[in-house]
C-alpha cells in the first residue's frame, strides 16, 4: 500500500520552471474550439468574438505572427476561429526564439522578448512517501519541499513580478481591462494560453520523494512530470501535454518550425472537435464545470486529478522502487505506463479541455 501527502495544502506551491510546454498545441486549440462554441453557437461569430479578435488585430506582432501565416480565403467564422487558436498557442510559439531572451518590457521587434516561462505554471508539492514513513519523517520531507518555492497568490502591478500561473490569469485580466489597445492584445493571448494551461493536471502538481526527488537536491521535485522518463522517449509531462489529442503526432518534435507544426495541430484539431463537442456527457460535464468561477478551485481540481490519476498507483510505486535502490535522479526516473493508465489519460485530458473551454467561454464574456 502506498501513502500519499499534500504538503501545506493548495498555497503550498512549487513554481517549476521547465523547457515542456502546456497542452500541445492541438488541447490549446480544443479548448478554444470549445469556447468558441458557447460564444458564437451559430455559423457567424458573435459580437463577443468580433471584439476579441478586433483586439487580437493590435497585436505589436501581428502580422509577424499571425497575418502572414493564415490561411487564404477563409470565411469570417473560420478567420475568427483560426485566429483565436492562433493566439492560444502564441505564448509557446514565442518559446522558439533562443535568440532573444525575455525583457520587460518586451521589445516587438524580438519575439523572445515577450516570454514568461513561469506563467505556465502553478504546481503544488506532492510528497510520496513508503507506507510506514513516520510522521515525523513526513513533515520533514514536507519541510523541505515547502522551502524556497514561491507561496503568492496575490495579482501583482508589475509584470516582472509575476511568478505563476495564476498571478499571469489575474495581471493579464487587469491589463486586458486598462492597457493600451497593443498591451490587449498581448494580455488575449495569454489569457487564452493560461486558461487552458490551468486544466493540465501536471501544471498544478510536482512530485517529491525521500531519495529520488529529495527537495534538497531537487528543488522543484520532479518538475511537474518532466524528471519522469517514459519507454517511447518522451517524460510524463510531455505525455499529458498531448492526452487531449486522439491521435497525437509520433513526430512531435518542440524544436520544428512552428508553423509546420501548428498547421498540423490545427488540421487535427478541426477534425476532432465536432465529435467531442457531440459527446453529450462530456458536454454536461462542461457545463457544470462552468459554475465554478475561481481559477484558484481550477487549480485546486487539477492538482487532485494528477494526485489521483497522473501519480497513479503503479507510478507510485515504481517511484518508491527506486527511493528503494537509493539511486538519485540526475536524469530521472524511467517508468512503464498501462494501456489502461495511457487510456484513462486520453479521457481526463478530453474532460479537462472541455471544462478549460466551457469555463474559457465564460471568464471571455467577462473582459
């Protein structure tokens, strides 16, 4: 039997900083497929949808980024569509310019600039430990993963002090609100990004362990997923990313040039969201879902989903196997994953963009 803890509850959070992305593209999209739905139920767009993609058109890189790449001929439901999938994937697009670091504030003419890596991310500390861990053994383990991680959940004036996911959701909503038509729009993109980011259960947990993920040696534990190693060569992070995706793209590759890899997403995801938004009880799940207003009870969700699911009995076990060994993680810890894990995956991560997208449509009437 294996015992699990949560350490010092939903404000005890880690901040992990990682290379992985959020949701791949195609659950980003998905999640704004599915907004897009509630917003505009008919074959034009709403005035709701007009506005954001009005705003959207300020960005300082607009046609850098998005204008240049879409498609010809397209109607204006599909313009609309396209650019709001667009800029939901527009803060992990800016990622791939290693030439230009972030700045703030950032600079148009470099792309890089307008990167923020720890706005993708609000992980609480997991701590797994052996049945028969005594509890004073316990809440030093818990000591230890508390120190150094970044506790706030205020919404802070000034964009460099913006440390998590949540802090990102509640600047941009001040500064979609009273910025300048150029700073809307970038706070659209980001809010589009995040609030789909919130729903992935690894970006609201991290692991830690006596021996493998000791919080001594690794401060963020097992970097939401990102420290875990999988057969086919991806981590545990990268595996969730892509769980909306009913078939993910076995050439998946960060590196890419964007655009290839986006169109591919994009065609997929057009694909798959006529049958999930048919799914009448993923749908009712979606709109019950929408009730719950606070980002900060998302996150809370999320967290006991990778509790439950993502560190799942046969990971757990396996983690503690190699507590066991005594052998630290310098690259990690490889684990097997079931049909039936990698298949109750794919689910949450449907459920999840669901919820993310009826909740999206809603937190967007509200700008």
């Amino acid at each position: 039997m294996i015992r699990s803890l949560l350490v010092a509850g939903f404000l005890g959070v880690a901040l992990v900083a990682s290379p992985c992305l959020a949701w791949h593209e195609v659950g980003h999209m998905l999640t704004v497929l599915v907004a897009y739905k509630q917003l505009s139920p008919g074959d034009a767009p709403s005035e709701t949808v007009k506005k954001l993609v009005a705003i959207l058109k300020h960005h300082p890189r607009y046609q850098d980024d998005f204008a240049i790449s879409m498609p010809a001929g397209l109607t204006e439901d599909g313009e609309a569509r396209w650019l709001l999938c667009r800029a939901s994937v527009w803060p992990d697009q800016i990622r791939n310019d290693r030439q230009n670091g972030p700045s703030y504030p950032p600079q148009p003419a470099k792309r890089g600039s307008y990167h923020r890596g720890i706005w993708h991310y609000f992980d609480t500390p997991l701590v797994i430990v052996a049945e028969g861990t005594s509890d004073d053994q316990i809440h030093a383990l818990e000591k230890k993963a508390r120190a150094g991680q970044d506790l706030l959940t205020d919404a802070p004036t000034e964009e460099e002090k913006v440390m998590n996911v949540l802090q990102a959701i509640a600047f941009n909503q001040e500064r979609f609100a009273h910025g300048k038509p150029e700073e809307q729009s970038v706070a659209l993109c980001w809010l589009l990004h995040t609030l789909g980011d919130i729903h992935q259960p690894l970006h609201a947990a991290a692991a830690f362990s006596a021996v493998v993920f000791d919080p001594v040696g690794h401060q963020h534990g097992d970097g939401g997923g990102n420290l875990i190693r999988l057969a086919d060569k991806r981590n545990l992070h990268a595996f969730w990313d892509a769980a909306p995706d009913a078939n993910p793209d076995p050439s998946y590759d960060p590196s890419e040039p964007f655009d290839l890899r986006y169109n591919r997403a994009y065609t997929r995801a057009l694909k798959q969201i006529d049958p999930l938004l048919a799914d009448a009880e993923l749908n009712a799940q979606g709109k019950r879902a929408a009730q719950e207003k606070d980002p900060k009870q998302w996150t809370r969700e999320s967290f006991g989903l990778a509790q439950e699911n993502v560190y799942a009995v046969e990971v757990r076990k396996q983690l503690l196997a190699a507590d066991q060994s005594r052998k630290h993680a310098a690259r990690g810890v490889f684990v097997r994953l079931s049909d039936a894990y990698r298949d109750r995956a794919h689910e949450i991560g449907k459920l999840q963009t669901v919820r993310g997208g009826y909740r999206s449509a809603e937190f967007l009437k509200g700008l």
